[in-house]
C-alpha cells in the first residue's frame, strides 16, 4: 500500500513539473512575444533558465496557497517573486526598451533595474530566512521588518550610487580610458592589421590615475602600460566593451549573492545547534537555495573577468544550464511539498508542529533514511535532527 501510495505521489510529481514546464513555457513565448523585437544574441540556454525559474516560481505560488504556517507562507512568497522575476527578466527588459522606445544609448537603464529588482527580491528571501531564524520567537511581522531593514541597509550600499547617477555605467573610470585609447585608434588605426602593443601606444599615450571616479594625476611607466594593456583587451572585438559597461552590475550581483549565501548558511547552522524542527522538504528547499546562490556569486564574478565577447556569451550559457537544472531540481521539491502538505498525514503534521514543536521529531523521507543507513548506521544519533519519525 505505501509503495502504491509513493509511485503515485511521484506520478503526480512528475505530471505536476511537466504541466507546469508546458505552462512556463507558454508564458515565456507569449511574453517575449509581446515584449517586442527579440535581442538576437540570447541563446537557448538563457531561455531555458527562464523558463525553469518561471515554473519553479509558479509552483511556489500554488505550494504558498495551501501551506497553513504562515512563516512559510511569507518565505514562498518572496522565494515566488524572486522566481518569477528571473523568469521573465528579459521580458521585462526587452519590452521597457521596445515599448517606450528606449535608445540603444539608454539602453543600458533597463539593464540597471533588472539587476537592481533581481538583487532585491533575492536579499528579501534570503533576509527574512536569516531573521526567522536569529528572532526565533518573534512575530512573523516583526521578522519581516527585521529582514526588511537589514535588506535595505545592504541594497542601498550596493545600489545608491546607480540611484545617483544612473549614467553612472558610462563614467566608471574604465570606460573614460576605454574612450581615450578608442580615439586614439581611431587616429592612428591598426599597425600591419593588429593593435598597437600597449608598450607602444604607452609612449604617447598617458592615461589618468583614478582615485574612485576622480582623476587625480596621469600614470606612468609600466603602470600605464598594465593599465593601457587591460584597456586594450575591450577593444579587440566589436562588442567586447559591452562587458566592460556592464562589469558593475555583475559585482554588485555578486555581493548580493554572497550575502545570500551568508543569511542561508548562517540560518542552516544556527538550525543546526538548535536542533529545532522544521517541516517536510523546507530544509531541502534552503539548502538547494543555498547552493543556487553560490553558483551565482561564482558566475557575477567570473563574468567581470571577461574581456572576449564570444568566451563570455560561452561561459554565460554554462551558467544559464547550470542554473536551469537547478531550478528543475526546485520545482521537484516544491511539488513534492505540495503532495505533502495536500496530504491528510502532511496536514496532520503540520498541526502538531504549529501546536508543540518540540514534541515533534523531523520529517524523514526516502532520501533521508538512504544518507542515514548509508553513513550515520541504521539507528542514526540520538539528536531530534536525525530521529526517525514513527509511523
């Protein structure tokens, strides 16, 4: 009976993830359709993520619905809007350019509030699991403004300056040397159809010594020679400056990554010595968050190390494929967690722990009992972390 029961219950899994892909991926189509001209420099691989992220997020939408812990019923609305703004990213970038018409110059303004929102939703989530966890027996409204505060202070260190000066991408220190030796190529050209060796152009060229945004002097020896060598790799291909632009909104993703992966590790370990139960797949679901956000710290600054076009829209749909399946794996738990809570034993332990979580042991799934025997023995330690649940 109970193995009827779990072949239905992946049954359902698997119909759910796939119907929810199929509807995903309607939205996508439909969306980018909408959103005008398409940029032709977006892969497929770019696409999938969106369209895994999109369905991880609706998921978590019908999962938030029926979940009874309202501390879970804030975490997957924020891990929802997070979701659903990675899945439809260049929706919305690609129709703020096409329907208000956005110069190719401006462009780069639609750039800055896709990053700037991206990194907001993300801090939210990963805030409000770091509060829930630190103010343990605090309200839920109480953790939500906590997580809110902390969130801004960090966001608003990393993006206030853009907020400043949204042209700010334009006036970073590399673009303004970028067009110094642009125009200097331009007078003198390719020598025998390559560029000039940077100790050669460092003769007659001296570029400025920047402190923050402010010139305050002009280099000189091999100093201006690194500096007019790091300057000349955006200027091999037609497009390769285009990272050099962007190269500021990928560390600030980065940061926001790492701290996301702070408040998700802090929160996990702190777990951990307390020994505090949590319900079916919650952990499961953190810990595939967590690794989700060290990937993407890993790809924003790798990204920023790029000076080739082709090498970074390479390297860009590794990281969307990687992305992908982690986001595949998450509408996995997520669906199995909407079985669960949908089921009447499901229900019935989410009661007891609303009611008296220290009497209540952790959930133990298949996967748990396979790590149990395999490395911790058949019985396990002693610590509720590990106890095995009684049926």
């Amino acid at each position: 009976m109970n193995q009827r029961l779990s072949v239905q219950g992946t049954a359902r899994t698997f119909y759910r993830v796939a119907a929810g892909g199929v509807l995903s991926g309607l939205i996508l189509i439909v969306g980018l359709s909408l959103s005008g001209p398409l940029d032709p420099s977006a892969s497929i691989a770019s696409r999938s993520m969106c369209g895994m992220a999109l369905m991880a997020g609706l998921l978590s939408v019908v999962l938030g619905d029926r979940e009874a812990n309202l501390r879970y019923r804030v975490l997957l609305l924020l891990l929802s809007l997070w979701l659903l703004w990675t899945g439809l990213q260049e929706v919305v970038q690609n129709g703020f350019i096409n329907w208000f018409s956005v110069p190719p110059e401006k462009s780069f303004y639609a750039a800055e509030f896709n990053h700037m929102m991206w990194t907001l939703l993300g801090l939210l989530l990963g805030g409000f699991v770091f509060t829930d966890t630190v103010l343990e027996r605090a309200s839920v409204i109480l953790k939500w403004f906590a997580a809110l505060a902390l969130v801004i202070a960090f966001w608003g260190m990393l993006w206030i300056p853009v907020l400043e000066d949204p042209e700010l991408l334009y006036k970073q220190p590399l673009v303004k040397d970028f067009i110094v030796l642009d125009e200097y190529l331009a007078q003198h050209g390719p020598v025998a159809g390559r560029l000039p060796e940077a100790s050669e152009i460092a003769r007659e060229v001296s570029l400025p010594l920047w402190n923050g945004a402010d010139a305050i002097g002009t280099l000189a020896g091999d100093e201006n020679t690194a500096r007019i060598e790091e300057v000349l790799g955006y200027l091999e291909g037609p497009d390769d400056y285009v990272i050099m632009i962007l190269r500021p909104l990928y560390e600030r993703d980065g940061w926001a990554a790492l701290l996301c992966v702070f408040f998700l590790g802090a929160s996990l370990v702190v777990r951990l010595f307390r020994d505090r139960p949590e319900s079916a797949l919650i952990e499961k679901i953190e810990l595939l968050l967590l690794l989700t956000w060290v990937f993407e710290a890993l790809h924003a600054f790798l990204f920023t190390l790029f000076r080739n076009m082709d090498v970074f829209r390479t390297a860009y749909a590794m990281g969307f494929l990687i992305s992908a399946l982690l986001f595949l794996a998450l509408a996995y738990l997520l669906s199995r967690r909407i079985d669960f809570v949908s089921s009447i034993e499901g229900q019935y332990y989410e009661r007891a722990l609303l009611q008296d979580a220290a009497r209540v042991t952790r959930w133990v799934d298949r996967f748990d009992q396979f790590i149990l025997k395999r490395f911790l023995g058949r019985e396990g330690p002693t610590k509720r972390l590990f106890t095995l649940k009684n049926k």
